[in-house]
C-alpha cells in the first residue's frame, strides 16, 4: 500500500523564511526520506531533520497503485 504525505518543511527561518508544504507519495517512511534526500532543489544543509518530518506528516493511504515520488513542493 501506498501512502500520501504532507510534509512540513524542514529548513529553519531566517534560510526558510515562511516554510512550505512538500506533498508526495511513497510506499513507506523511509522511502520519502531517500526521495527528498535524493532531490535536487532543496537544501542539503538540513538533510539531519527531513526523517522527523517524514515520521510526523500527515499520511493518508492510497486505494489505487500509484508510482511514487514528489508531486508537489512549495517551500520559501
């Protein structure tokens, strides 16, 4: 089963200046944290805190199959 996830941002202010909202799905916490390690565009300074956010987002389980990476991410 998979599983779509709401994660809060993880990189502090003043570097973050309002945050953001990363949505994605993934078959478990632990390959949400290897998508967003493995992701170009953020910020691998804070690399240490994206499996807490993982751990804490929002999950909601998916009735159909659905390939798994990033669908969308607003961050500031």
């Amino acid at each position: 089963m998979k599983y779509l996830y709401l994660i809060d941002y993880w990189v502090p202010f003043p570097a973050s200046e309002g945050g953001g909202l990363i949505t994605l799905i993934a078959e478990t916490d632990t390959e949400a944290f290897e998508l967003l390690v493995n992701e170009k565009q953020f910020d691998d300074r804070y690399t240490d805190r994206i499996m807490e956010r993982v751990v804490n987002a929002q999950k909601f389980g998916l009735v159909d199959e659905y390939e798994s990476g990033i669908l969308e991410a607003f961050t500031t």
